[in-house]
C-alpha cells in the first residue's frame, strides 16, 4: 500500500469550511488524526460531525426525555425504537424528517424519506405494515407551495403504494412561516417477534462486512451536511445532493433481508442511510467497539471512476451493510442473488478500534473510531426564553356561529385531505382496519397475531400544533404528546410510545435553542405524566431561508394497542345517539384557528394542557370504549367544540340537534382534554362520568340532515361537507 494521500493544509482547511467544519471543530478532527487529513477522512468527520448525524445541539436537551418502561424493549439509540405490543409480539417505529431534500426536489425528496424510514425499520428485524407523516407546507396560495405539495404526495404515494406498505394516517397543515422550508417527516410502523430484534452493534474480528443492495452512485454526495444548514437564494443548485429513490428494489431489500434474518447468518445490521457507507461502518463498528476495514474496489458501482470520497459519502438508495457469521457469505449471497440485488464482501472486522479504508492500493483513511464519537462535538448552545404572551381579552365574533363554521371547515387548516389521501394507497396488505378520515387515529390488525385469534392491533398517529409551540414552546410540547395520546385513546387503544421529529430553526442563536429547550421541557413532562416514554426520534435543525426561520415544530408519531380490533371506534356520528361532551370548556380562544381564520388575528397564549385531565378523561374515556358502551368518539382539537361535532357529521352524513348554549368562544375555543361522544344511553354515561370524577355535559342527540345550533338556526351536513370536500381540489387545479 502506498502512503496516505494526506491534503496539502491550506487547501484541508479551506475544505474543512466548505464541508460544514467550524475552525475549532477542525482543530479537533487534526488533534485525533495527528496529522493533515486525506480527502476521505476530512469527507468522514464531516458528516459524522455534522448536526443531522451527531445532533451537537440536540443531545444535552433530548437526555431529559423518559425513554423507558417495561414495555419498551428498545430505546433511542438504534435504528428505530421498539415496544411489546403482546403476544410475544413488538412494534418498531420511528420518524424521521427528508426537510431540506423536498424543498429542493419535491418528489425524490418525499419519496426516499419514505424509502429510509422503511429501512431503519425493518433494518431491526421487523416487517413494515404502516407509514403515516406529518407535513407543513408555506401559504396555499403562492404557486410555489402547491408544487412542492403536489410533488412531495406524489413522492409519498408513488414509494409507498409501489413498495406494498400501506399510509394509513397523517397530517397536513399550511402557514407562511414554511414558505422557505417545508417539512416532510414520514414514520413507519412495523412488526416482530420480541425475541427477533436485531442491532447494528458489529462484533467477531475477521467477520465478513458485506454490502447488500442496490448499486452506489454520486447521488446524494453531503446530503447529510446540506441537511445541516440553512438555506439562501442558491438552495436550486443543491439538488444533486437529493437521492433518487427505487420502491421495487426497495421491496425486494425487504424480502431479502427478512428471508436472510430467519436464518443464524446475521451479526449486526444497518441500512446505509445519511451519510451512506460512512454513517453505517463507523457506527457498527463504533458501537460493537471493534475496528473495521473496507476494500472499496469490491463497492457495486453504478458510475464509472468513483473515487473513495464518493463512495463513502454516496447517499445512494436501498443499501444495507451486514456483519455475517464466518462461513455464510455463501448462503447470503444466494439470497440476494435470488431476490436481483447486489451482494459483495467489501471488508472486515478488526481489533484495531479503527476504520481503515483502502481502494485501487491506495489507504484512504485510517481514523481511530472512539474518538470520532467521544471528541465529537457538543453543545450547550445559549437560550432565550419566548416571552410569555399576555391574555387574549375580548374577542368580538365578526361572522356569527354558522357562516365561521362554514368558514373553518373549507380553510387549508380543516379541509379535507381527500385529494391527498386518495394518492396513497391505505389498504394495501388488507390489515387496515381504520383508515385516513374514518377515526382520530390509523387502526392497523397485527396479521401475526394468533394467540387471540388474531384481534390485536395497533393504533397510529401523528400529531403536534406549531402555532401553540410558537407562542409557548413548553406548553406546545406538551399540547403535541398529549394530543397524539388522546387521538389514540379516541380510537379504543391504550398509548404505549411515542416517536418524535422535532424541527426547529437555526439553533446557534438563541432563540431558536430557547424554543428548542421549552418544547423538550414540555414533552418530557407529558410522557411523564401519561406513560407515553419516548423510544426513537430525529433532530431536524436550521430550517431557515435567508434567515427565516419556520414554526417551532416538535412532531409527534403515537403507538398505541388495542387487543381487540374490533372494538375500535371511529369518527362516524350514528343516527339517534345521545352527545356527550367530556372535559372542561373554558372558551379559550388564544391561538385557536378561529382567532386565525375569522378574526384575522394570530395572538395570545395557547390553550393551557392540564395533564392530570388528560389523564383522568382519557382513561376514562378509553374505560367506557372498550366495555362497548360509545359508538362514536372524536377528540376536541382543532377549531373547537362546533368543528368536532361538525366534522363527526360530514364523516357520515347524519345530523345533530345541540341542546348547549354557548357564545363563538365556548364553540371555537380550544380548551384541551376534551372529548365528544356518541352514546345510546346519554343518563348513564353522565352518571358514569360522575362517578369517576370526570367532567361531562350533554350536548344533544344525532339524527336528521342538519346540524342544529341554539340561537344561530341550521345548516345543512351535505353543504358542510360539500365545502369541506371542494377546498383542497380547488386549491390544487391546475398544478
């Protein structure tokens, strides 16, 4: 081997700040090495210590969220989290975001962030049965965002629907704050046996590291350091750092690598995400405490006269990286040979506890690997508190009850997502049970269940409110788990985890870091309060354009199970049901998407999330669900008291007489841990809610085509839903 092709320092440096290193950043990365670095090993501590790899901002505030219970089997720190569902059973799910791609290339950038989130999944063993995602999208009506939103569904549905994995469930929300950046954070769910969970922790010195997969291009190259930074007027000429995806070879990597894992063959695993082959061999080895060796010339290529920096930085799609038992390369090769993917042995484990990369003769690279991680950087960047907004005071209703409820179910906010959900295919695999509009969360049967005859099932959402977070980050990250927990309490099923991706701006000024630290705060005593620990997640930081930054943005990806689907409920209002409204309504109105659509005004604090009510009123709830006795459940969130019993009616077609008289505070307030309910026997659910301590009032009875409103007349369901269903497709013609 020839000596190490070492940067002369001028030029390292300079490079060093192009690819995302800060001055002192690099005098560390010189301090390991003991030298000047070649172009390889400068390209790896890069992206390893870029923000999106080893989130130096994040790590100190993500400590303070509880990530353990005794369901949860495994926690952050892996590919994806994974909790005991029964049955000898578990869920895998994580959330993960493709921000900064979707803005550049709409379509490929949706479609491998479905793709990644995929194989961190079944990465761990599992096979997926579920993708849901949460969207933000700038103002509807600059031609701009619509075609970023027709590509990044496009991109969804065209990976989703071709790889065979149902999207069962989501969210989709406009403001002009993500005008610049919008978000596109998609979640898989998927399912094995407990006792079958495999781990990317690389030991056996000698084991074969094999690369499995699709072939490596220069797609993609610092895609991971692009996702670092903000974006200016240049963001157009990043699109080569935007992969490009394939959903068939995809399904086939799935198929392989399960077929592989039912066998002894496999030591560790991991999908070859950002960062590609860098990411996945420094982190096997890392975390197994071994060294390894690549011999790059044996990589699959797809261009000709790759150079190792690129293969090492290559973000190319459908790639894994396995550690095998001695003497079943064979057989793997077999396998994947079988299934059409590329299959090659391109190095091995070592005692050294360094990475040492080779190719055409040449060594690359020869990092020691403890430090990489250990010496990498971390932050306690400075906070600013958001100032706590003072009280809403009187609002004055310019419209009346009937025309703002009009008004609100047409608005981006609360139209329907038909247009959108029509583009995915929810039903693929036949296993969904609730599917996108039909209940507060995706209802989706575990077709491995047996043991109970095959009713056990799982309850799926995403959920978060960046309005609320933007005016009171603690209280919005609370708002965020809290409203994921009742959505899956609404459906029947009791929430056991959530997964979160949390976007945020520019985190080296301080106000940013400060909304950062609130929404954490916030989560944490949530998960606390409603046993709802956190097992996965991603950091998604400088979402800003030319210095803009977007709504803080904590998403939250629910788990829920129920052991008997079918006695999940859904939105649906049945004919000649009594309403029943649990939960107290103060008429809050700060924030709420009425103060935004009618009044024209964006101010006051948001609704306060008392968690011991949202605890008592949805077990509660979730108690009189499961004992058959609540035909229909939709939580209060958006738009208030008269959206929910509205959007209950357009979901089937039937009416309600409401008996409640209130002002357009008590109807569009949004007062949390709240629920509507319809029940056959409205005396004896109130005197039910009484005994346990619940707050419950009757709102009146189901029926007719009408939605009837003491003291503003009627208005008719089909001309609600007429309007609910026309907004989205309007918006959209022509795109």
């Amino acid at each position: 081997m020839t000596a190490l092709p070492l940067l002369d320092p001028a030029r390292a440096a300079q490079l060093a700040a192009e690819f995302g290193l800060k001055p002192d950043e690099y005098e560390r990365a010189l301090g390991i090495l003991g030298r000047t670095p070649t172009l390889t090993e400068l390209g790896v501590f890069s992206v390893m210590w870029s923000e999106h790899c080893s989130y130096k901002s994040s790590r100190v505030w993500l400590r303070e969220l509880p990530t353990k219970a005794p369901w949860v089997l495994v926690g952050p720190g892996e590919n994806a989290g994974v909790i005991a569902i029964g049955e000898g059973l578990a869920a895998v799910f994580k959330m993960e975001s493709h921000n900064h791609p979707s803005f550049i290339e709409p379509y490929n950038g949706a479609a491998t962030g479905v793709g990644g989130i995929l194989r961190d999944v079944f990465t761990m063993g599992a096979r997926p049965i579920a993708n849901l995602n949460a969207l933000r999208f700038g103002d509807p009506a600059l031609p701009r965002t619509r075609q970023i939103l027709d590509g990044v569904v496009r991109g969804i549905g065209g990976y989703g629907n071709c790889v065979g994995v149902p999207t069962v469930g989501g969210e989709v929300n406009f403001h002009p704050a993500y005008n610049g950046n919008p978000l596109v954070n998609a979640m898989t769910v998927g399912i094995l046996r407990a006792d079958r969970i495999f781990t990317a922790a690389a030991t056996g010195v000698g084991n074969p590291v094999v690369y499995v997969g699709s072939k490596t291009g220069r797609d993609g190259i610092h895609g991971a350091t692009m996702s670092s930074t903000e974006f200016s007027a240049d963001s157009e000429e990043k699109r080569p750092t935007v992969q490009i995806g394939d959903p068939f070879a995809e399904k086939l990597l799935i198929e392989a690598c399960l077929e592989l894992m039912a066998t002894d063959a496999i030591v560790a695993i991991q999908d070859m995400g950002a960062a590609g082959l860098t990411s996945s061999s420094v982190e096997m080895a890392g975390k197994g405490g071994m060294g390894i060796e690549l011999e790059l010339d044996s990589v699959p290529q797809r261009e000709t006269g790759m150079t190792a920096y690129e293969m090492m930085l290559s973000e190319s799609q459908e790639r894994m990286l396995m550690v095998l038992k001695p003497g079943r390369e064979e057989l793997a090769e077999s396998i994947f040979h079988k299934w059409e993917l590329d299959f090659a042995v391109i190095g091995r484990l070592t005692d050294t506890g360094r990475i040492v990369i080779r190719h055409k003769g040449v060594t690359e690279a020869d990092i020691l690997l403890a430090p990489l991680e250990s010496e990498a950087p971390l932050y306690r960047r400075p906070t600013e508190e958001t100032p706590k907004l003072p009280p809403l005071g009187e609002v004055a209703d310019p419209l009346g009850l009937l025309p703002a409820l009009e008004k609100l179910v047409a608005s981006p906010d609360l139209c329907s997502r038909r247009w959108i959900w029509d583009q995915y295919d929810a039903q693929v695999g036949g296993q969904t049970s609730k599917r996108p509009g039909q209940a507060d969360a995706a209802v989706v049967r575990v077709e491995e269940s047996v043991d109970a005859g095959g009713k056990l099932a799982v309850a799926l959402t995403t959920d978060t409110t960046p309005r609320y977070c933007q005016a009171d980050p603690e209280e919005g990250g609370k708002q965020a788990v809290a409203e994921a927990w009742r959505n899956i309490t609404a459906t029947g099923a009791l929430p056991r985890a959530i997964t979160d991706n949390m976007n945020f701006g520019n985190p080296e000024k301080p106000r940013i870091m400060g909304q950062f630290a609130a929404a954490v705060r916030g989560m944490a005593a949530a998960c606390n309060a409603l046993d709802f620990p956190v097992v996965s997640g991603n950091v998604s930081l400088y979402n800003e354009t030319e210095g803009r930054a977007i709504l803080p943005t904590p998403a939250i990806g629910g788990v829920g199970v129920l052991e008997d689907v079918a006695k999940a409920v859904g939105l649906a209002l049945p004919p000649a049901c009594d309403l029943v409204l649990v939960g107290e309504t103060r008429g809050h109105l700060g924030q709420s998407l009425w103060l935004r659509e009618v009044a024209g005004r964006e101010e006051g604090p948001p609704p306060p999330v008392d968690l011991q009510a949202e605890r008592r009123n949805g077990d509660f709830v979730r108690g009189e669900i499961l004992a058959g006795r609540i035909r229909a459940c939709h939580d209060c969130a958006d738009g208030g008291l008269l959206v929910t019993v509205a959007e209950m009616a357009m979901a089937s077609g039937v009416g309600a007489t409401l008996e409640a008289e209130g002002d357009h505070g008590f109807w569009f307030g949004e007062d949390q841990a709240r629920y509507v309910l319809a029940v056959e026997d409205g005396a004896a659910l109130l005197a039910a809610a009484e005994a346990a301590g619940v707050p419950a009032r009757r709102l009146g009875r189901s029926g007719g085509g009408d939605l009837v409103v003491p003291g503003a007349g009627a208005i008719s369901v089909a001309k609600l839903a007429a309007a609910n269903e026309a907004a989205l497709p309007a918006l959209m013609q022509g795109v």
